[in-house]
C-alpha cells in the first residue's frame, strides 16, 4: 500500500501553519540568509566575469538577484494565489542556468540576455499550469533522481572550496578549518536538541571562522571598500528586442535548462512537503504547482532585471530538517532579509568573506542529507525494477557527464559544457527513459462521464467490457469492479455531506489498463479538498472523525487496492489504483 510516510518530519519543531516568536524567526532566517547569499552572489560573479562584461553590470545583476531572491522566497512561503508552495523554500540564482547565460551575454549582451531569460520564463509558467498532465513523465522517481543528481554536482564544488586558501597560507589550513567546521556541525545535529539545535547551523559556523583567524583566512579588503547602502541603478540594461539569430539560436537551449529547473524545483517541492511536518502527509500537487509558478514568476523578475534566472535551493530542504524549522513565518523573514541585503553591500560583503573551507564544510553536511532524502522519495513512491532501471542508469549517467568521461569531447563546446552538468544529462536521461515507459506500456481505455453516482452502472459496464477484452477471470474482474466503485464513492467523499450535490456538475474520467499481474485505474475530476492517501493513513491507525458512510469505503478501498495514490492540483484531482490478481 503507498501511504504517507510516517517517519518523515518527526523532529520538526515549527510547523508551516505554526508561528515561532519573532526573535526566533528572524535569527533563523539570519541562518537561511547567510548560507544562501553566498551562492547567489557568486553565481552571478561567475556569469558576468566569464563572459567579460563590466563591474557596473555585476554590480546591478548581484542586487537584482538577491531582489528577486526575497521576493519569491516570500510568495514560496505565503502562497500568494496560485504562485508559491507554502513552505520554506529558498530561491536564488541557479547554476544550471551558467552556460547559456555566458553565452547569451557574449553573443548579444546583458539585453539579449533579459530578452531570453523572460521569455523562456512564459514556458515555465505553461509548464505549471499543466503539470498534472504530465504526471506519468514528471513523476517522483524523475524528481528524485535530480535531488540526487544534484549532491553529485555539487560536491566536487565545495570540496574544490575547502582546498582553496589564499597565498602565503599554508595549504592544511583549508581541510583543518572543514575538519573543525564539520565536527562541531555534526556533533551538533547528532546530539544537540531544543534551542541548541535551532541554533546549530550558526555555532558551526562561527566555530570554523575562530579556527580560519588562526590560519590567517580572513579578508577584510572587500569589507572595508564596499559602501554601507545603495542600489547601481545605472547598471540595468534594457532590452534587446530584434530578436535576431542569435535569440533564436539560443532559445531552445534556455528553455531546456529551463525545463531541467522545472524538474529540480518539483523535486524539492515535493522533499519539503516530506520534512515539514510532524505527522507524514501525502504529497499536496497543488503546493507543487505553486512552487513551479513561483518559480517561473522569479525568473520572469529576473528577466525584467535582466539578472541571471533564480530557482529553489535544495538546502533549503536539508536545513529545514537539521533545525526542524518550517513556518512560515520565517520564510517571509528569509525574503524580507534578502531584500534588506540588495541594498546594503557592506553586510554582503561582511558575508563573502567566511572563508570557503567553512562554507564549503557546511555545504558539505547540506549536500549529503539531500541525497538521502532523494533516495527516500524514489523508495517512497514503490521500486520495481522499471524504476530501478530508470534510477541507476540515469544516476550513473549524471555521475559519468559531471565527471568528463560520456563522450564530452566528441560534443561542441555548448553541449559539453551544458550536458557537463551531472543533474542536467542524468536529469534528461531520467525523463527520456519515462517517456519511453510511458509510450511502449499498455495502451488506457478510457471513461468519460459525470461525477456522481448515477455514473456507477455506466462504469461497472465500462469495466466489464474491458475484463473480457483482457480475459480476465471473474474474481479480477469483480476485484476490479468492487474498488472501481469504493473509489467513486471516496471521491464523492471529498465533496463532504453534500454528497452528491456537491459534485453537480463536474465531469469524470475513467481510465483503465491491464499490466502484468494487475490492473492500473485511473480517477481524474475536477480538484475537491482533503486526500484520500492521508484519510487511508488515519484510517489504518486509529478510529478518526470520518463520516460513517465514507469510513467503510476507505477500508474496503484500502483492502482491494495495493496501491492508492491521490494527487490534488488545481485543476485535477487524480486517484490512481493498482489492483493485483487474487490469489487462487
């Protein structure tokens, strides 16, 4: 049976529709700010100076992007109509996006670049407002993989950074500083609990910088040179509209890194949902919807801005479980302090200069989490050996990329550097090889009707047509039928008393496909409220405050069915059933 996971989010502290005291909000967002504002700051230094444009342009895109970055962090954690998740999710600028923004600013300038990153951003937007459509492609072993994928990609980043130590310092003090940071770290997330385990990012943290002022890694020169308050007004570039061959050229590569960040963010989405709360919840699609149109919405800003495009940091979902922390109150504090950061350079540059062996210790803790937390939800969603095909060729693919050695040198120098991305080409396997499950399965015969019970003789007749084209026996088809019918009647329960009524006037899809051993039903109506998944969990436990009438259903459900998924968008409520063959 798939059900909510129960060991997911045991030692949250805070939940999201919790409010922590505000001196608690704002340190913790404190936290989130300085292990973020690294990472966004630099990425856009990389961008800009790679590809040879000037300080005054730098100058803007780094303001620009933390704007941005507070901004959509803010509608991530608040839930402003149909944009944001409604949990903390960290956005800044995304790496994914380096290549072809380097190579957007040296073939048409910071204005191309603008043009190019906006438009790219109205896919995204379509992609959102689409997703459940393209549930059996986007699917948790997609999303998981990435997760994945993304420790791979960025772990030989920051142990580059813990080995990298100015001159004239000797080269140990780099691993001794990560050593030290490390230690404290873990000991701290280990052992630590109540307001010492709140607070344990920060003690590591500081912990590593007394040990880099003894080596001497300390710079104070950008400190001291950076102004107190301003924004360079003077560096936004406009927007270059001639939409040339270049724009053209690039911009089916904008819209696939676009894609790859789609699919990342999803997978987020859906790991902050598992750590954000006490009890295991099914997966709410509505939230990751929202996170997908925040998203696009932060990289829309960024082409106004024409800054390099932004996307959900993962470590805002290992953080999330290291201090136990998901209100979101500190989320709008997080967004708040981003915004604060655009116009104050001198506490920025005040950040920067934690030495990268502490950043990259830290980073490292971070970075390790999420991949088991990716491995959790691949496992989490059942594993059969599809799955685990789809998983580990796609996984070593990612490895085999970010590591040089798949065939980068026989490529052009833009698709070795873009597929050089281990979370982009094992991103792109992992999607392939579900479109080709998908394309080469059993072919769906479907159903459509209205939701309501009058709908029962028309889709037990539907059934039993395809039971005989499927020669199934009568005891499959009877199994079938039985949880066909406890399944409507569980939608309709969605509606509460009104039964019936309530459903009046929405349309119902059915589908059904016979595989291996089972059979796959597949529920689609317009979204109702509450999931059936968690009202299973509950029901499976103890006595809860279900309607009678709805009760029976759901345990009989729960007992013909071996699997019971249900996905709530915003435009669709899915309810997908595996039914086995009993035994003889």
């Amino acid at each position: 049976m798939s059900l909510p996971p129960t060991q997911a989010g045991t030692g949250v502290r805070f939940q999201p529709d919790e409010r922590p005291e505000f001196p608690v909000a704002i340190g913790l967002a404190l936290q989130y700010c300085i292990l973020t504002l690294g990472p966004i700051v630099l990425t856009i230094a990389i961008v800009v100076r790679t590809a040879g444009e000037s300080e005054l342009f730098l100058s803007w895109a780094a303001c620009a992007a933390l704007l941005v970055s507070g901004i959509t962090t803010m509608v991530q954690a608040r839930r402003v109509w149909r944009f944001g998740s409604g949990y903390i999710l960290l956005m800044g600028t995304s790496g994914a996006f380096i290549a072809v923004a380097v190579t957007a600013l040296a073939r048409g300038g910071p204005g191309m670049l603008a043009t190019l990153v906006a438009a790219s951003a109205l896919f995204q937007f379509l992609l959102a407002s689409r997703l459940a459509l393209l549930r059996r492609i986007i699917t948790p072993t997609v999303a998981g993989t990435v997760i994945m994928l993304i420790a791979v990609t960025v772990m030989p980043l920051l142990l580059d950074l813990i080995e990298q130590v100015p001159q004239g310092v000797a080269p140990a003090a780099g691993p001794v500083t990560a050593f030290a940071t490390l230690a404290v770290t873990m000991v701290i997330i280990l052992r630590a609990s109540g307001a010492m385990r709140l607070w344990g990012p920060v003690i590591g943290i500081l912990s590593g910088c007394a040990f880099a002022a003894y080596f001497d890694l300390f710079s104070w020169e950008q400190v001291a040179a950076a102004p107190w308050f301003g924004l360079p007004m003077a560096g936004w570039p406009g927007f270059d509209f001639s939409f040339g061959p270049a724009f053209w050229a690039l911009l089916p590569a904008f819209v696939f890194v676009t894609l790859v960040g789609a699919i990342e963010t999803i997978g987020d989405a859906v790991a902050v949902q598992r750590v954000s709360w006490r009890d295991g919840r099914a997966t709410d699609f509505r939230g990751v919807q929202g996170a997908v149109m925040a998203d696009g919405l932060g990289n829309f800003l960024s082409g106004l801005l024409a800054t390099v495009p932004n996307t959900t940091y993962s470590s805002s979902v290992s953080i999330v479980e290291i201090t136990g922390v998901a209100a979101r109150r500190v989320g709008v504090c997080i967004g708040v302090g981003f915004m604060a950061l655009a116009f104050l350079p001198k506490f920025v540059a005040v950040v920067l200069s934690i030495p990268n062996a502490v950043i990259g210790a830290y980073g490292l803790v971070l970075i390790a989490i999420l991949f088991v937390l990716g491995m959790r939800i691949v496992v989490g969603d059942g594993m059969n050996y599809r799955k685990a095909a789809i998983v580990g060729v796609s996984f070593w693919i990612g490895s085999g990329f970010q590591a040089g050695g798949l065939f980068t040198g026989q490529m052009s120098p833009f698709f070795a550097e873009m597929l050089g991305n281990g979370m982009t080409s094992g991103g792109l396997a992992a999607l392939l090889l579900s479109v080709f499950v998908e394309l080469t399965g059993p072919r769906r015969k479907r159903l459509a009707t209205s939701l309501g019970m009058d709908a029962l003789p028309g889709i037990q007749a539907f059934l039993s047509d395809f039971s005989a084209r499927a020669r199934w026996d009568d005891a499959m088809a009877q199994r079938v039928a039985l949880a066909a019918e406890e399944a409507l009647v569980s939608l309709l329960g969605e509606e509460g008393e009104e039964g019936d009524d309530a459903a009046d006037g929405r349309r119902l899809r059915v589908s059904v496909r016979s595989v291996p051993g089972a059979a796959e039903l597949e529920f689609i109506a317009a979204s109702g409220e509450g999931n059936i998944e968690d009202r299973l969990a509950l029901v499976g436990e103890h006595a809860v405050e279900i309607p009678t009438q709805h009760d029976f259903s759901l345990r009989l459900l729960r007992h013909l069915a071996t699997s019971v998924r249900h996905q709530k968008y915003h435009d669709a409520d899915i309810l997908s059933l595996r039914v086995e063959r009993p035994a003889a």
